[in-house]
C-alpha cells in the first residue's frame, strides 16, 4: 500500500533522542541509536502492515448460521457482535479430549483477560473452544479470568470452516465484520504454517506480551521453554 507522507529519516529521528544512561560507553550508545533506527523503522512496518490490513477488499461472506453455547445459553453468530460492527474471535486449544486447556493459548488468554473490557468498547471479542461450556467456565474460575467471554463450538462446525477443516485442536484468530445485515470474513491467522528456520510461527504483530517482554531481555524467548499452567511445586 503506497504511503505518500513525508517521513524523517529513522536514522536521524534516534540521533535526536536525547537519552543518556549513567555509566554508558561510546560503544554502547552508539549501538543503542544503530538499534533506536531499526526500531524506528520496526514501528513503521507495523503501521503500514496494519493499513494494507484495513484496505483489504470485502471478504466471503458468511453463509452458515453457526450456533455456540456461552454462559448464558445457546447462540449464534450473529448475536456474537452485539452492539458492533466487528467481532474478533479466538478459537483456543481445548478439545474435549484434552485433560487440561492449552499452556500457551492460557498464557495469552491470561493477558487479554484484563485488556477485554477495553478493547470491548470498540469491538467484540469473544474465546471459542471446542469442549463443553461447563468445563471452559470451570478453568475461567480456577484461572480468576474475570473479563473474557467463553463460547463453546459443540457441533465443531465453525472450527472446521474457519480453523481447521479436520477439526483438528489447533487456535486459530478471525476476524468477522457486519454491514448492511451481511456478515463477512475480514481476516484470519494464516502464520502458522510460514515459520522461518529456527523461528516459532509467531504472529506480526505478536499478541502474546509475555513474548514482546521477553523479546527485550539479551536472553530473549528460549526455544526450549513455553508457559505453564502452572509453576507451584
């Protein structure tokens, strides 16, 4: 998507920083605004990715008429957006025939949980597993997840059409829009499969914090370790 402004160059935007840590050397600083450009032009990828994400054309709409189960009962996914015009929906790893929900998809889950409130001002989001409701509310107890809104997919139809079509317990991240009475498909998750060697098939932008934390320490995310349910014991 072409970009018409007029942007300072990135390597003289992080010349004007300004920041001196106590104690620093040359060497340090002068790597440290090497890096400052490259997070600068980092920022403007992200934003340009994200406006070719907003131009894109109308997506399939949707023709099945998917019902869910969520605290309160039987719905649909229409009844999904309430009061908006776009529905976020994450489909997370916890099958029914799984003992214990996904480490990882819990981990980000953990994290929106108190970002849910917020982000339900401008859109609605919503968490969609495939096993019974009455499990997926008892791990939303025992984790003290306050804000998230849990559906289960009994018949595992909207996984297969928009997750997985063997139904496979794999997350998946979609997107839906309604205008004019039609509901479309806007965007999904389609990184999984485009990891590059040595790399996990993370998103870009990620939306885990635990691993744009990480991402900032010199040890960075080891590629030995993933999240727990739990670290007692």
């Amino acid at each position: 998507m072409h970009d018409d402004r007029t942007l300072i160059p990135a390597t003289e935007l992080a010349a004007k920083s300004g920041i001196d840590f106590p104690g620093e050397s040359p060497e340090y600083r002068a790597a440290r605004t090497a890096l400052l450009a490259e997070e600068i032009e980092l920022r403007r990828h992200i934003e340009r990715v994200a406006r070719q994400r907003r131009a894109l054309p109308p997506g399939p709409p949707v023709t099945s008429d998917y019902v869910f189960v969520g605290e309160e009962g039987p719905v649909r996914l229409a009844d999904l957006f309430g009061p908006h015009d776009t529905l976020v929906a994450y489909k997370y790893m916890y099958g029914p025939e799984r003992k214990r929900p996904c480490p990882m998809c819990t981990a980000a889950m953990s994290a929106w949980d108190g970002e849910a409130l917020d982000i339900g001002q401008s859109v609605s989001f919503v968490m969609v597993a495939r096993s019974p409701i009455e499990r997926l509310v008892a791990f939303k107890r025992e984790r003290g997840w306050r804000n998230l809104r849990l559906y289960s997919d009994t018949s595992g139809d909207y996984t297969r059409d928009w997750v997985h079509p063997e139904d496979a317990d794999v997350p998946g991240l979609n997107v839906f829009t309604r205008r004019d009475g039609t509901i479309r498909h806007f965007w999904g998750d389609e990184m999984g499969q485009t990891a590059d060697p040595g790399e996990d098939p993370r998103g870009a932008p990620d939306l885990m914090p635990l691993w744009t934390i990480l991402d900032l320490t010199p040890a960075g995310r080891a590629a030995d370790w993933y999240p727990k349910l739990s670290y007692s014991g």
